[in-house]
C-alpha cells in the first residue's frame, strides 16, 4: 500500500483584510478521495497539528464539486481533519510522496516553513514525488536543493497566476504573487487559462495551477505512485 502525506496550512488570516483564509475545500477533498478510493492510504499533517482552517470561500454553494459535496457529508473525513500531526513530527521516510492543497493560507505560513522545505528536500532525495496545487507552489520558492541552488530553478512549474489572482482582487493582500516569485528563483514557469485545469510534471515535481486541476494533479501523483 502507498501511503501519502497531505500539508494543509495552519493560517487563517488574509493579511490585513479583516476576511478568513485557510485551505480551499476542493484541493483537500478531491485529491485526497482520488488517491483514497484507489486504496492510498493518507496521513494530515500542518504547522501547527490540530485542525487546519478552512477558506470561508471555498464552502460556497457557488464551488460546490461532487469532491466538496461528498466532503461536506463525511463525518470521518471531517474528524480525522481536525487531529492533524503538528509538521515538526513528521519523518518524510515513512511516506510514498507528498501532497499539498491550496488556499491562500500556505502563502503565509509555509513558504519560509523550515519543516516543510526539509520534508520537500528529502522527499525528492529520496526519489519520491511532490505534488502542489493553486497556491500550495508556493511551498517550493524558498526550497534550496542538494546542489545549493534554489530546488525549481530551471524547472516546468505552474500556480495560481497573476492575472487569476487579480481577478480575486487579492494582489495588493498577498504577502508575494506565486507566477513573480517562482520566476524569481529561476523556474521555468506556465499557465494554461485562467480557471481551467493545467498541471506541469517535471521530474518529481507535479504542480496544478488553480482548483479546477487538484484532481487532474491526484491522477499524475497516483500514476507516479503506480509506476
């Protein structure tokens, strides 16, 4: 049985806007029951252990999915959510890959995690894949890879762009623009359109750029899984 660690971020606040942040329902729920249905077993884990906040937003009739809609009624699922391992416990050695959902939370809280970028690290050391969706990118710009240089330079990437994030209005709220950011470390980044599912592998990384790819990013993860 492969066996998947999901980072969720542990920030509920957007900057100084006064409105709740957090993860986003869809890149949680439909990842997790892509990979879950197909016998991955699946372990939680954020910065802070416990429960991770969920985006206001994303519990919007208006983004409802069958993924937000079967997570919305699975009490375990839900239980399970709020006992998180704190990030600072993890051992990347026991876990087949790693998988983070977006939401603007990570932008704050696990860009600069010094947990989080040392389970990336390990991780594609150890030959296993990284997976990120919408914002969750963000999670590799600070990561330095075994040779000294920045882990996604020269790297395919993709993440929320600039021009959806504009369209959320939150460019000027952001604490960094993911599309700017990972330029800036040297990656070779790309976008499809705006809210239409566009993911990127390259190597072990596999990256989708906003939350209509979580799932398309599951089925590359679980491919790799498989292989």
């Amino acid at each position: 049985m492969k066996h998947v660690l999901f980072v969720l971020t542990s920030h509920d606040r957007l900057g100084d806007s006064g409105h709740k942040t957090g993860f986003w329902i869809e890149e949680f729920a439909a990842p997790y029951y892509a990979l879950a249905d197909q016998g991955v077993a699946i372990t939680l884990a954020s910065p802070r252990g416990g429960q991770p906040p969920i985006d206001p937003k994303s519990a919007d009739p208006a983004f409802s999915t069958p993924a937000t809609e079967r997570f919305n009624a699975d009490a375990t699922l839900q239980a399970r959510l709020a006992e998180t391992l704190p990030l600072d416990s993890i051992d990347a050695s026991h876990y087949d890959a790693v998988f983070y959902p977006g939401g603007h939370g990570p932008l704050w809280d696990l860009v600069d995690n010094a947990d989080s970028q040392r389970l990336i690290a390990t991780t594609l050391a150890a030959g296993k894949p990284v997976a990120a969706v919408c914002h969750a990118p963000a999670v590799l710009v600070n990561v330095v890879g075994a040779d000294g240089k920045a882990l996604v330079a020269g790297k395919r990437v993709t993440g929320f762009s600039n021009s959806e994030e504009e369209a959320v209005q939150l460019t000027s709220i952001v604490p960094l623009l993911l599309e700017d950011a990972l330029q800036a470390r040297g990656a070779r980044y790309e976008k499809g359109p705006d809210w239409a599912p566009f993911i990127v592998e390259d190597g072990l990384l596999i990256t989708g750029q906003n939350p209509a790819s979580s799932e398309a990013v599951a089925h590359a993860l679980l491919a790799r899984l498989n292989a």
